[in-house]
C-alpha cells in the first residue's frame, strides 16, 4: 500500500476507501491474534506490506518475520530483533519483547498513515516534529485535530467527526505502555461503532525528541569551561604534538580533496523556466494551492527516495521535484526547500515553471504533466548565471575546454554515456552513475543520467537517448550536461558526484596553490615536530610498531588448544579463552565463532580502531590473526575478567567497595571522554556495557569489544544506519527506534552502567522483577518521591560506609545520562566534571529517562496465555536490528 503516500495515487483513496481499508487490516490483525487455529505476531506491519486487489481491498503479506504460539505457550525467545524504522513497539525496539500489543502499535502507526497522507518513517527530517506520532500527538491536544487531514481529502468529502475518531483510535494504539493500548478485537469495535466510549489517549511513544532537530545542542546550562575544569581533574591538556599535528594535516588534506563548501543547492544552474497563462499572484485560489503543494514538496521528497509528486486542490495545481540520486535526505530536502522557495519568487505570476539546480529540480504547472515526456532539452551555463556573455561563464557543452588528442577520449566517453542511457530507465531510481578510464591517458571520466519516476521505461530511455544527442561527446569536451523536465544526462573529468569541484582552469590553479600550501605546511610541520615535538614527549617503543599478526600455531598452544579450561566466557561473536605465550605473558584471545554475524568488515573495524588506539582505560590489543575462517584478536590479559562478573554478583559485589566502584566509574567515563574528543578518531562506541569492561588486577577500567565502533568525522555530529546492533537495556530510544546515534547514544549507555553499579542491578532484563518496569523507572521513581538511597546496593550502605551524598550525586549523574531527549543528556567531558566537582557545580535536574516497557511486563510470568495476554520475552545480550 505504499502507493497510498504517492499523491498521483493516493488521490484514488477517497474517504471510504481509506476507512474500508484501514478496518479490513484491523480485521486482518484480529484473525491472527485471535481467530486462526495458531496465535501469530506479524511484527513488520506496515504500508508496503498491505497489499491491495483490484477493489482496493487490504491483505496482510510478508509473514518472514511472524511468530507462532502454539497451545498455551505464552513466550518465546529470539536471537534476532527485525522489523521497520517507524514501526516497531518502543518495548520491542528497546527490550526485545514483543506480543499482540507490538502489532496494535504498528497498525496505529499506519493508521495515521493513511489518514494524513505522511510517512512516520523519516519524518524527524520535516523538522515539524520528532515523528509523525508526535505530530498528530501535539494537533490532537491543541485541538487541531482537523488540521492532520490529508491535503488531498476536504472537510467537505468526509466526516470531520468520523476523521478525529479515527485520529483518537489511532492515538489509543501508539501509546507508550503497551497495557493501556487495546487489543485487535477492541480495535474492531472501536472503529465499527461510533456509540462506543472511547478513552483518553496518553503520551504516544516519542523516539528521537530534539536529538535530530539539535544535535549539536542542549536544553541543559551545562559549563563552556567544562574544558577547562576537566584540566584540573586528567590529563587531557597534556594531549601530544604528533596527535595535534596529524590532526591538522587530516584536515587540512580534507579540504584539499573536497575544496570549499558546497553551493550546488544553492544557486540555479539554468534561469527558471516561467511559462503557462499570467495568473494574478496573490488572494487567488491558485496561488494558495501553488504555496501548499510548493511546502510540501521538500520534506516529502527528502522522504520518499528523492522524488515526489503531487495534486492539490481546485484549480489543480501539479508538482514534481527530483534530487540526484546519491543525495542523502537532509541535502535533498534543502536543494528542494531552496527550488520551492526560488521558483515562486522568480515566477509569481506564472501558472507553471521549472526551476534547475546542480542537484535537484522543481516543477509545477495548472496542466497535468505526470508520466509525459515531451523533450525540451536545457544546456546549462556555468558560473555567472545573471551575466552569461561574462568572461566568467561558459557553456557546459561548449568547445571551448578541450582535451588534445581526443579521439580515444571521444570513444570513451560515447560508450560510457551509451551505458548510462541503457543502464539508468531499470534502475530502482531510474538513476545510473559510472566511471571509465581513459587509455593511454591519466584521465578519468564520471558520468551519471537519471529521470523522473513518474515515466515508463520506454519513455526515460527516449528521454535520455534526446539528451544523448544533444550532449557533446566528440570534440573532447572537458564536461557536458542536459538538462530536461523529464531526465538530465552529465559527465565531467572529476567525481562531481557529492561533492563540487571548481570547472577548468580555476579547479587547477586552486589545487597548485592548496598543493604548495599542504607541501609547505608539511616540512614546516615535519620540522617543527621532530625539532620540539620529540624532546616532549616519552618514546614508547610501541609507537613505530605495526600490529603484529600473531601465528596461528603459537596461539593454539598458548590456549592449550582453545580448551574448555582455558575459557574465560561467551560474547555476541564468538568464545575469550586465556593463554600463555612462550615469552610469559599472559593474554586474552577472542575467538570470533563462525556462525557470528560479525564478518571480516567488523573484524577488520576492531583491528584497525584498537590498534590506532592507547589509553590506560583502554584495553589494549596486542596482536591479531586469519587464518581461513578463524579470526582471532589477542588482548592484554585482565586478570579480574568484566564488570559484570562483580556488580551483578551477591558474593563478589562484597569485593567493590565504593571507592573502588568510583574509581571503575572515573575510568569508564574517562575512556569514553577519550574516543569522543580526545584520540584522533572520534570513535562512537554503540555497545557499552559491563560485559565490555574488564579489570586489570588493580580493578581498574578498561573499555573493550570494538566491534560496533563507528568513526566520525571531525564536525559530524550523528550518523544513522540501516542495521542497529547493540544490546537491549543499553541502546538509547532514538538509536533502538529510529537507527540514529552520536556521543549521547553512548552517554545513555554510561548512564545505565552507572546506574547499574550503583544499584547491583542488571537493566537487561529488569521488568521480570517487581521493583519497577525497568531500572531507569525504578532509579527515576525513588529519586523523585526523595527515596534515592533505597537504590543503591545495600552494601555500599551498611559495610562500606560509603558517603550518601556522593551516593545520591552519582544517581543524579546517572539520570542525567539517561533522559528520554538525547539533546537533554550531557557530553562525557561534563560528565567527568560533574563526577569530579562534589558541589562546586549544580546538577541540573533530570528530566524523565527513556521510555521502554511501561507496565507491560510486571505481571508478565503470571498472566495467561489467552489471545489478549500473549507476550514474548527476549533476555538477548547482542541483537542484530534488521531494518526493512
């Protein structure tokens, strides 16, 4: 049922239509639940997995990822959390526990769908709320619930009152405690009765907060001298020359490679195209719609794979808008935002026009022109758009930037654009990006066509093969670029994909000039480190050496063969054995299990992270080894084995004293402030826990398992990803429910561990207690009725003698790190100011901690098996999130 989103299509969906669909999947959902011979959990409904007959009538696919309970089997386990961005249950995404009430949330999700007309997926990047949920969340208690309906539909075409019920039911699925959320068959009353009584909807589950609308910033006053207190409690300004100056240099070739910032979404490449009847700009019902559907074009494109059309209103007006390809979303949805503005500027009085962009285009028009092509090829000019007989501009597809020699170039270059045209209209994006060498030359040449995905096959191929025609591709141009409504065709003699490069001469005289400048930068830099760097620094004889690729043999006689005795435990990717290598030193070998999902790419990601790596709270990789299929990492020995052995242990939990867990605490803190800010990589690690850190025999900290690590680059300041790995309990909601992460996704796992060693209770897990439906509940609830000691492990209280206010700060700290919105949780610099400052510095006060079970699972081991009552419980420590 994607189709539903694509306004060309969705227009079909009258007000009947989407409500007979929106009861037939309710329907469908109560059959599973409840009615076929065994009780089956879909989890991975969604729009493109309704399908839909020649009446429009709903059906439920894909069933891969279903569970079945069979009798009175109330729970099951899985190794493997799978499911959709947008769609899965917080208590699912977060916990790994799913029921039937994971699938009425799903079914909410796409209820509201179909009602607005707007993807929840992805929709953090409108920035008009965190989520659609939280969208409608936000109308619904302003009484704006009208507001929410679908620009294609009108008041005038459906119930206004029959709408905001069905907003109210769908409001009801997507709670944030999956107890209070109806079941399928109270669903189908809800919906088929509009006598029935319908409850007051509670806060909808929230993912990403103000993560992504503000990354870089924080609600909380936190200190601008954090920087310059934490010199007074580590090292960090003793931070080394050689670490500054490579730095320096990385950036530096940085912007050598990728020259200044981009303004290709910035400035047309071709004057707007203004044409159709004079219309009269403003107070018309034309120019209304115009400015509507012109709004609504960027979030939606950036949403929807970089194309998007759509109808509105009456007089209709039609839009389209098109981002190259290998756009990511947020640079789509600014070129578009830019285009939509421009055009109406450029064109107020015009009934249709089009605007082009370097990567993008918009379109609009009184006329319906989908899936038309009526070739009218633009050649766009370079440079000075508003004076093109300056010396500044010249056409793209002119002769006047030749190669000598051109004939095998000119052979080239027609097969490769021969190729694109071909390749390009079977394409999922109608888009096709090549490269080719050119023989007996250092030239390489980049090509790339694309259309619009509203035409045939048959017609962008027709499309392209006009451009084709028109593009110069045999007098040994430099570049050559067409521009159409329906497609464009390019090539160029640099990777102009992504990023801008200065055409011709001007690209050349500034890579001389950057070149000289890095040549120079580097023998004056090479001097001045080997003239004062080395005489300031300890020369470890560690620093020049390769990582060693240990011998196979050697490791199999130091581990007696990897026996069983030698074991020192069981990770996500494979067994950690001891061994004794024939110099006498002791280590620890990991040895990846064949059957781990972790590959040679993660492999090689631990190897290359840990070795670039030295930190006393690190732990420290001695050497590595493939050998065929076996794949081993050999650490430093740590004679203590993790965390978690000690802290979730009645007996040894007596042997960590508090000065010994605040110390623990000090060194966590301080190796992640490492990987954040301070090594020459900025290192996310996405999987702490207590499991990572080990203990050397003085128990000190040390982070391990890198295999998840993520690099940043300098000024980035989150990333998402198709494929959450990590570990329920530990895993932050925007990470665990939207695939985004940054430094506060591991300032959320600090918290938790923290808390955790405060407590002598493990998060994984903590709903089959009674305290409380998770740790972060149970620590946030007894800190606000002022009961905060009665968290802390009784130990630390009644043998340690362990100071009550420090007791009571680290738990502030903890919740701090914890909050529900990433953008509330402090950066590890401050956290190591706070943890180090007694009451120099005021906390501010926490706001709630993240959402994940609710009360779903406190009755969870007594409750029946009934089709009302059927949970599933997943005590997973690594799960591989598979987004769809």
């Amino acid at each position: 049922m994607d189709f539903a989103k694509a306004p060309s299509r969705r227009i079909h969906l009258d007000w009947r239509k989407r409500v007979s669909i929106i009861m037939g999947v309710a329907k469908g959902l109560l059959y599973l639940h409840q009615d076929s011979r065994h009780r089956i959990i879909h989890r991975d409904l969604k729009a493109s997995n309704v399908l839909l007959d020649h009446d429009l009538n709903p059906k439920i696919s894909d069933f891969g990822m279903a569970k079945i309970f069979q009798g009175n089997l109330g729970e099951a386990n899985t190794a493997r959390i799978v499911g959709t961005y947008g769609y899965m249950a917080p208590e699912y995404a977060m916990e790994g526990l799913y029921s039937i009430k994971s699938d009425v949330y799903s079914f909410g999700v796409l209820l509201l769908e179909i009602l607005t007309g707007k993807k929840n997926s992805g929709f953090h990047l409108t920035r008009l709320a965190p989520s659609l949920i939280a969208y409608v969340w936000q109308f619904w208690i302003e009484g704006r619930g009208l507001e929410l309906l679908d620009q294609l539909l009108t008041e005038a075409s459906c119930n206004t009152a029959e709408f905001l019920r069905h907003i109210h039911i769908g409001l009801l699925c997507v709670q944030k405690d999956p107890t209070v959320r109806p079941n399928m068959s109270s669903v189908v009353v809800m919906l088929g009765s509009e006598s029935s009584v319908l409850a007051q909807p509670q806060q909808p589950a929230v993912s990403v907060g103000r993560f992504v609308l503000q990354p870089e910033q924080s609600s909380l006053d936190y200190s601008h001298n954090a920087r310059a207190e934490m010199s007074r409690l580590h090292d960090i300004s003793k931070t080394k020359f050689n670490d500054i100056f490579i730095t320096l240099l990385l950036l530096l070739l940085f912007l050598l490679i990728n020259g200044p910032s981009s303004t290709e979404a910035d400035e047309p490449i071709y004057s707007p195209f203004c044409t159709g009847t004079k219309v009269t700009p403003n107070g018309t019902s034309f120019e209304t719609n115009r400015k509507l559907l012109l709004s609504s074009l960027p979030s939606n494109t950036s949403v929807s794979g970089g194309f998007y059309i759509a109808s509105i209103g009456i007089p209709d007006v039609h839009g389209l808008a098109l981002c190259r390809g290998d756009l990511t979303q947020e640079e789509c949805l600014n070129c578009v935002n830019n285009g939509s503005k421009r055009i109406i500027d450029e064109c107020p009085s015009s009934s249709s026009a089009t605007i082009f962009y370097e990567v993008c285009h918009v379109r609009y028009s009184d006329v319906n022109f989908f899936s038309e092509m009526v070739y009218a090829a633009k050649y766009p000019t370079r440079g000075n758009l508003n004076n093109k007989s300056s010396n500044n501009s010249y056409n793209w597809n002119s002769t006047e930037q030749t190669i000598v020699g051109s004939k095998i170039y000119s052979l080239v270059l027609d097969k490769l654009i021969s190729e694109i045209v071909s390749e390009a209209p079977d394409s999922g994006k109608m888009f096709s990006a090549k490269e080719a060498n050119v023989e007996s030359t250092s030239s390489k040449l980049y090509g790339l066509g694309q259309c619009t995905r509203d035409l045939s096959k048959d017609k962008c191929h027709q499309c392209l093969t006009q451009a084709q025609g028109d593009i110069a591709t045999d007098d040994g141009n430099e570049g050559g670029f067409v521009v159409d409504n329906s497609c464009n065709l390019r090539y160029e003699l640099y990777p102009f994909y992504r990023v801008q490069h200065l055409p011709g001469k001007k690209r050349r005289a500034i890579t001389i000039t950057v070149s000289i400048s890095v040549l120079i930068f580097v023998v004056l830099g090479s001097w001045a480190y080997c003239r004062y760097g080395k005489s300031k620094r300890e020369i470890s004889p560690d620093d020049n050496k390769e990582l060693p690729l240990m011998d196979f043999i050697t490791i199999k006689v130091a581990t007696d063969d990897f026996a069983d005795s030698n074991k020192l435990g069981q990770g996500g990717f494979g067994a950690v054995y001891k061994g004794t290598l024939p110099d006498g030193r002791e280590i620890a070998v990991k040895r990846l299990s064949r059957k781990s999902w972790q590959g040679l790419e993660e492999f090689k990601n631990e190897v290359i992270l840990i070795a670039r790596l030295q930190h006393r709270n690190l732990v420290k990789l001695l050497g590595y080894g493939i050998y065929g299929e076996e794949k081993l990492l050999i650490y430093e020995f740590m004679p203590n084995k993790s965390l978690d052995l000690f802290i979730f242990d009645e007996t040894n939990r007596s042997q960590l004293d508090w000065e010994t867990r605040l110390n623990i605490i000090h060194g966590i803190a301080r190796g992640i402030l490492y990987l954040h800010e301070d090594s020459r990589l900025k290192i996310i690690h996405r999987d702490l826990k207590p499991n990572n850190v080990l203990l050397d025999h003085e128990m000190n900290a040390k982070i391990s398992d890198f295999g998840m690590a993520r690099i940043f680059g300098e000024k980035q300041s989150e990333a998402s990803t198709r494929r959450v790995v990590g570990t329920c309990g530990y895993m932050p909601p925007e990470y665990a429910m939207e695939g985004i992460f940054s430094v506060k996704s591991d300032v959320f796992s600090f918290g938790v561990v923290l808390l955790e060693i405060l407590s002598g209770k493990r998060s994984n897990g903590f709903y089959l207690t009674e305290h409380a439906q998770t740790l972060l509940n149970y620590a946030w609830n007894l800190w606000n009725e002022g009961k905060g000691l009665d968290f802390i492990d009784q130990f630390l209280i009644e043998f340690a003698s362990a100071p009550a206010e420090e007791l009571l700060r680290c738990l502030h700290i903890g919740l701090l790190c914890v909050q529900e919105d990433a953008a509330d949780r402090p950066t590890m610099s401050y956290v190591l100011v706070m943890l180090g400052s007694d009451k120099s510095i005021d906390l501010p006060q926490p706001t709630h901690p993240a959402f994940s079970v609710g009360r779903f699972a406190s009755g969870l081991m007594g409750q029946s098996s009934s089709s009302n009552n059927l949970y599933s419980v997943n005590d997973l420590t690594v799960s591989n999130f598979t987004a769809r």
